[in-house]
C-alpha cells in the first residue's frame, strides 16, 4: 500500500471561514510534508513533519496552521484565507530519510472566494 | 541554492520515444525523482535514482544522470496516448536537519497521433 489519502478533494471556502484538510498514510512514514501547487506551477514546499513534530517551516502565513496528532495523520488548519490562496495542497510522505521515497496524495483543490 | 530546470513542453509522435531532461544545482542532492501529473490529479512517483548511479530501467522508463553536468533525463520509450502529462524532476535535499523535495517547473509531455 502506497496510499496518501487526502480529504476532502474539493474545497470551497469564505474568506472568514475556518476549515481543515486533512491527510492520512498508513505505511508507518514518520515525514509527512504539505505542499502548495498554483496552476501551471511546480508544487512548492510549505511543511514538514519528522516523527510528529515541525521541522520545517517556509515562511509560511500563519492563516495556515499545519498540526500532526499522530503519526498517519496530518492536518492543515486554513482560517482567514485569502482569494490568492487559492491553490491544490498536496500532502506527501516518506520514511523520513533522504535514500528514501517519497508519496504524494491527489490533493485538495481549494478555492477562496 | 536549489535550482531544478527543465523545458516547458516536449511533443512527440505515438510510438516514438520521449526524452525530457532536467539540470539541478544542488550538488549535495542523493536522490533525483520523476513525478507524472495528470490534469487535476496529484503527483504519481514514476522512477528515482541514487546520485551514485548513472542509469536506471523500469519497464518503458530509462533515468539517466550524468553527475558532473547535474543532468538528468527520463526516456519513455513506445509514447502512448496515456503518457500524456506533466513531468516533473525534483531533487532532494536535507536543511536543518529535515528534508524536502525541490521541483522543476514540469515538462508538459504532447502526443501528437
């Protein structure tokens, strides 16, 4: 199993709204990572988890807050968000060592309206 | 710094073989990745190479990496109509004691019948 199951596929949401996506791989991965992917763009990293706590933070706003409550799963809290955030957030996945490779879900296509 | 380029669009016949190359800057990457974008879906790993190897076969899949030019290439043999997507190289790299991948700009791949 290779799975990075993401919900939900399809997000729409209000500038004043508070959601959550979520993220979810049962292959005992101890990286999970999120990644922004703009139109016709490549995917740019935003976070990474290593063994349930933040390792990595790329200057992200903080209208994005990514949580791991355990080791399957990784959420990424929106609130306040912005049109321009619109984008698909991809959740990915690997053992946690460089030699080692790396699952991406089919991600979330968020839209703010 | 981290750079990954490649070329944006590559068209080629059914049947014929898809070359599409890929420069990264990162000397200290050890792993070099091929990832396939459909539309509106998510990133499926195709094929990765260890930085110590020079070729890599999988199927109709051949990786080739030339270390000394940073250069990666990614010939799919016999194009069909379902190869039909974006290709993306992606180099990996530690920071801070974590890792991430970094993404070419994509490579969209056009059979023409």
């Amino acid at each position: 199993d290779t799975e990075v199951t993401q919900t939900p596929k399809h997000l729409v949401m209000g500038m004043t709204n508070k959601k959550s996506l979520k993220c979810e791989q049962h292959m005992g991965h101890r990286a999970m990572y999120w990644y922004k992917q703009k139109a016709k763009k490549p995917p740019e990293l935003m976070f990474v988890y290593s063994y349930e706590k933040l390792s990595i933070n790329e200057s992200v706003p903080s209208r994005f807050s990514p949580e791991c409550p355990n080791s399957s799963l990784l959420n990424l809290h929106l609130h306040a968000l912005q049109p321009e955030d619109s984008a698909l957030y991809l959740c990915a996945s690997s053992q946690g060592q460089v030699n080692t490779e790396a699952f991406f879900g089919q991600g979330t296509r968020l839209t703010v309206v | 710094g981290e750079d990954v380029e490649q070329s944006l669009f590559l068209s080629v016949r059914e049947g014929d073989s898809s070359v599409i190359n890929c420069t990264y800057t990162d000397s200290s990457s050890t792993y070099l990745y091929w990832y396939k974008q459909e539309p509106g879906a998510g990133l499926q790993l195709l094929t990765y190479i260890f930085s110590n190897m020079d070729m890599k076969q999988d199927q109709r899949l051949t990786v080739l990496l030339n270390k000394k030019d940073k250069h990666l290439s990614l010939r799919i043999a016999d194009t069909q109509t379902g190869d039909s997507a974006i290709y993306f190289c992606a180099e990996r790299h530690i920071r801070r004691g974590a890792d991430g991948l970094t993404f070419g700009k994509g490579t969209h791949l056009i059979i023409q019948p």
